[in-house]
C-alpha cells in the first residue's frame, strides 16, 4: 500500500516536470505507466490519468463566475453552520453585540469568511493564482496557488491567502486576519487567532459548494464549520459598492446608477 | 500584461500639467501629449473651478477616501494588478482596494450608471489594449492639484507593451463641459519587482467623514 502511495506522489512529481514535453515524451511516459500499472484500484488509475490530461493541457477545474450565497447567511451565519458553541467569555461578548456595532456599518471589509456570503463576487482564474473580487465594498483577495509561504504579521481585514487544487475543490488555508471583523448581522465573531480553511468545488454549471472551517481557540470551543451552496449568476455585473460613513456612524451605501 | 505594474511618472500624480516643486510633492514636466502644449484646454469656468480646487486642495476627494476615477487611479505611487482571464481583464489596485472587471466580449455599457471607477469595456486593437469608460460620477479630480472632471467625462485608454517591463498609458479625455477639446495624457507603466505583492489598504476615516463628500 506505501508503496503505491508513493507511486503516485512519483507520478505526480514527473507530471509537473514534463510540463509541455514533445508528445513521444507523454507518450513513453504512458507507456511506462500503462505496461507496468501500480498495484491500485483501477479507477484511481483512470483519475489519475485524468489529472494528468487536464494538467498537460492547463487546465484547472472552472470555478469562473458571480455567485451568490443564501441571503440568511449574512443574518445569521448559524443558518448554514449550526448552533457555534463559544468559550464562556467570548458567548457573554457574542451576546453583547449589537447591530450598530457590526462592523459592516463602520464600511470595514467584511473579512473572511463573511465576504463569501455578504454580498455577490466573481472569480476569476490564471495558472499560478485565483482572484476572487467581491461586491461588497469593492474587497479583493489574491490567491497565490504556486505554494509560497504565508505572508505572517500584518493583520488584514481579508486575511492572507494561499491555495491549492485537491481534485477538483480549491482549498484556501486563511490567516492573518484582524478580530475586528464578525461572521453576520447578529453579532457572531471570531477573534484575531482565527485560522481558516475554505473548499470552493463546483458541483454543476450554476451550483458552487461552499464549505469552511474556522479554529479560533479563544472564542470557540470547537471549529466552526460552514457549508453552503451558491448558485451561478449568469447575467450579473458586479458593480461598484461605495460604502459611506455619516457624523453619526450610520453607514451609506452609494448607487452606483443616476436617480 | 498580466502582472503588478505601477506609474513611473510619479509627478503626475501631484499636477498632470508642468509644475515647480511645492513641499513634499516633486517637479515635473507635464504627461498631457495633446494638446502639444501640454496644458488642459479648460473652457473658461471650467478653468476658474480648477484654480479653486487648488486652493482648496483638501477638497481633494481622495484625500476623504473616495476612490481615484479614470485615469487618476493609474498614476498614484500604489502597484495595481493587471490579471487577463478569457474573456476579461481585470484591474486590481492597491490604493483603496479599488478595482475595474473590463468585460472583453463586446457587451454594451451599463445604462444610467455613475461611479467613481466608471464602466468599462475593453477590445485588442492589435497588441493594443483599448478600454472605453463611462458611467463616471463627474467628482473625481486628475491629480492633487485640484485638475478635475465633470460628469460628461468619456475616457478611451490605450494600453500598449513597450517592452517586457514596461506599458505605454494613454487615455484620451473628452469631456466638452468642461474641455474646449478632448485631450490625451501619457505616461509609463513599469513592472513591479517578482516579490511584489498587493497589501491591504484600507481607508476608513475619510469615509467617517460624509460631511466633505462632494455634492
């Protein structure tokens, strides 16, 4: 069985070394695999050759789009992540937060993983990374995918970003992130130790599979975990969201359209 | 094109037109390429507001956290991405995390709309980048010195690799309320160092403070 395994971390080292090998390259590096198959199921063969196609020809699982989530998220994320149990002190200042404090009102970005569901956003796709640019308050996130480290020690209203392919789910590990952002309208939060991991896996043409776990150990006492499915907006435009703050602290958001 | 770009010509970003020094911002010689004098051929009202605006730089609605507009938002010291997908170049900026998506399928432009970054539409005229503006709110002003736009702004930009490292910006401005003739501008676009990365920048005291919002 480690042998097998093995195997196939080989095969998948040669693949990324072929990179555009002339095709009697490919075709030897078939042959090879084909005259002497490892001792695994076939199916995860026929996967991998899958895999491999798709890698020689550049492409990635399609993840392009406006998508947007359940609109009950955004009130209260326990819609779509069951009851969060908190640590004792963190529940007495969960109970604490009002609405007027919410962070949205202040015209902060809404952090992840709320950006997710605060407002529609377009992915967008190269080989080395995946953008993701949100409506809401005109928030990005550039996410490298060619495995460089963590950039650690500034904290950001969206995080830092890193992600990776696992078949077909982009999974998005998150840290640095401010504990000035909240989950939702009704006041859950996390704090500035919350490490996230997001799977993004496209499910069919117009449905996209949200899923994301945040370890926080200073305010819960076990990860919360999200799953939601958006569905594809195929004739959207993600439009300018100007956020404005008034004297009182009331928050605006400008029409982008003439009255 | 892909890749984290940033003006060279960093006196634009303080006066577009030929200018001394002042403290904290350097000379520089004027980025306008027609008219050939280099000057902004303001109609004469439009060239009086222009003079306010000057001496009350601190209307400058950056300087409140608005966003840039076009062609501001290319000339400031912050780097800004440029990402080609399919049918789609996107413009990611530093300054403000403000962005434009540039639809290239040939989509018609949204109708009624009106944004400090504009709608726009971009096509290849050869190895051309061509992007056409509209739907600007009429608020933004061209650089800290107070040279403005109205709201009958119409922007053509033209992005053209002049090397490996290095981008050719022009943007034509017509905009006959406040122009006696459209004008084009041009600067360089240089390639960022590898390592270069986008850093959060937000702005939020500004946007506190609705009491400058321009009217």
């Amino acid at each position: 069985m480690s042998s097998t395994i093995r195997s196939d971390v080989e095969q998948d080292g040669a693949l990324r070394r072929v990179g555009n090998l002339p095709a009697w390259g490919v075709r030897a590096l078939l042959r090879r695999r084909i005259t002497n198959p490892p001792q695994a199921a076939s199916l995860h063969y026929i996967a991998l050759l899958m895999f491999m196609a798709a890698t020689l020809c550049g492409q990635q699982p399609d993840l392009r789009g406006i998508w947007k989530a359940p609109p009950a998220a955004n009130e209260n994320v326990e819609s779509v992540a069951g009851k969060i149990a908190y640590v004792p002190a963190a529940l007495a200042k969960k109970h604490a937060n009002r609405p007027d404090g919410d962070p949205e009102h202040r015209c902060l970005q809404p952090g992840i993983p709320r950006a997710n569901y605060s407002s529609p956003f377009q992915i967008f796709q190269t080989p080395d990374a995946v953008y993701i640019v949100y409506q809401d308050v005109h928030s990005y996130r550039v996410i490298p995918l060619d495995g460089r480290p963590h950039e650690d020690g500034i904290p950001l209203a969206m995080g830092d970003s890193r992600g990776r392919w696992e078949g077909n789910t982009l999974v998005v590990d998150v840290i640095s992130l401010t504990g000035e952002t909240w989950l939702d309208k009704a006041g859950n939060y996390h704090s500035d130790a919350a490490h996230v991991v997001e799977r993004y896996t496209r499910k069919d043409q117009s449905t996209l599979q949200y899923e994301s776990s945040i370890e926080d150990p200073k305010v819960f006492q076990k990860p919360v975990k999200i799953n939601m499915t958006l569905q594809l907006d195929s004739k959207g435009q993600i439009l300018e969201d100007e956020c404005v703050e008034d004297a009182k602290g009331s928050r605006h958001h400008v029409s982008p359209f003439k009255k | 094109m892909q890749g984290i770009w940033r003006n060279l010509q960093l006196s634009a970003a303080f006066n577009v037109e030929a200018h001394e020094e002042t403290y904290g911002a350097p000379a520089g010689l004027s980025v306008i390429v027609d008219p050939p004098d280099g000057k902004l051929p303001y109609l004469p009202a439009a060239r009086e507001k222009a003079k306010d605006n000057w001496e009350h730089r601190g209307r400058d609605p950056v300087g409140h956290c608005h966003m840039h507009g076009v062609p501001r938002v290319m000339v400031p010291p912050f780097p800004f991405r440029i990402i080609q997908d399919r049918d789609y170049v996107v413009m990611l900026h530093e300054t403000e995390h403000s962005l434009r998506i540039i639809p290239m399928d040939g989509r018609p432009h949204l109708k009624d709309y009106s944004s400090w970054d504009g709608d726009s539409r971009g096509h290849w005229e050869g190895d051309t980048l061509v992007i056409d503006v509209t739907g600007l709110n009429g608020k933004t002003w061209l650089d800290q010195a107070g040279n403005f736009v109205d709201e009958n702004e119409h922007v053509v930009e033209r992005l053209t690799m002049t090397g490996p490292n290095t981008i050719q910006y022009e943007a034509r401005v017509e905009d006959p309320t406040a122009y006696s003739k459209p004008w084009t501008m041009r600067v360089t676009l240089g390639r960022q160092p590898k390592k270069t990365e986008l850093i959060e920048y937000d702005c939020i005291e500004g946007e506190r403070d609705v009491v400058h919002y321009p009217k």
